[in-house]
C-alpha cells in the first residue's frame, strides 16, 4: 500500500475488541515511534505503555480510551527540547505530535485501529503515572482491533477541505 492510500484508510477508532495487541505489533508501533524526526535530533519523547488491566483502569481515570486493550501516553521531556532562538519557542508539542502520527499510521498498516486521545486530565496523569515535573503528557493514543464497520477511504472527498481551500502558492 502506498502513503496516500495508508493515510486515507486510518481513522479514529471509539469502539475496540477485547482482543489484545500482539507483542511483535507493539514492537513495531514503538519503533516507528522511535525513528520519528525530532526537533534537532533531541528525542524529547518518553512513551508510556499502557497494556495491563491496572493501568489502564488507572489510565481511565484521566480519559476515555473507548475500550482499547493498549494506549500509549505520548510524553515530552522539557529538559531536551529544543528551542528555536527567534523567540525561544519549545518543539516538544510538534515532536510529541510526529512521534504519535508514525506510530497512528504504523497500527494502521498492522490492521490495528487507533485513536488519537488529546481530551485527558495531565495533573492525574502526571499523578498515576508518577512522572517527574520536566516530563509532561502531550498525547494519547488508544490501539486495539476495531469493532464494527470502518471508515471508507473515500470519505476524504467530501469530509476534507479541497486543496484549492488550504493551498496557496506564491
């Protein structure tokens, strides 16, 4: 499958299967995650594998993760982030961001669903999951087999702005 249709064909899951995500598939999601670009090169990303049954109770204390068997809390580590000299603005949100869409776009090639989770409560987050002050949950993202029907790739036709709408050219 090439990139224009794998992108076309993800959507977000709000209903999964019990059914849990094989470790060989985990693998992979993290690893893509892993040679995602970053900001000069800086990793800022921590990740957070939520898979047993106590800590995604604990986990759904902050948000909904609409019955997925696997979530994964995106993290930033503010002590490597980069900052752009200009005006001294952090990349951890865009890193994070690009961390989580590899690893989004990955499950979907593994015929895994996903949803990306940005409605959560930090500070219980932060609290759950003991993480230190320089260390803050950016993203969410929930992954599991889907339940029901999915999406139709051809959605993006009508649902998406045409490029005429979101391009210009100078």
């Amino acid at each position: 499958m090439d990139f224009l249709q794998l992108a076309k064909q993800r959507y977000s899951v709000r209903k999964f299967q019990t059914q849990k995500v094989e470790e060989s598939k985990l693998m992979h999601i993290l690893e893509a995650g892993r040679v995602a670009p970053t900001a000069a090169n800086m990793q800022p990303q921590k990740l957070i594998v939520v898979q047993s049954d106590a800590a995604l109770a604990k986990l759904a204390t902050a948000t909904n993760l609409y019955g997925a068997p696997l979530a994964l809390i995106v993290c930033a580590d503010h002590t490597k982030a980069w900052k752009r000299p200009f005006d001294a603005k952090q990349t951890v949100d865009i890193d994070a961001s690009i961390v989580t869409d590899h690893m989004m776009l990955q499950a979907t090639e593994l015929g895994l669903g996903s949803v990306w989770i940005c409605y959560f409560k930090p500070d219980v987050i932060r609290q759950e999951f003991n993480l230190p002050e320089c260390v803050e949950p950016i993203n969410i993202l929930a992954i599991g087999y889907s339940e029901g029907e999915s999406a139709s790739p051809e959605r993006h036709a009508k649902l998406r702005k045409p490029l005429e709408t979101i391009v210009t050219f100078e």
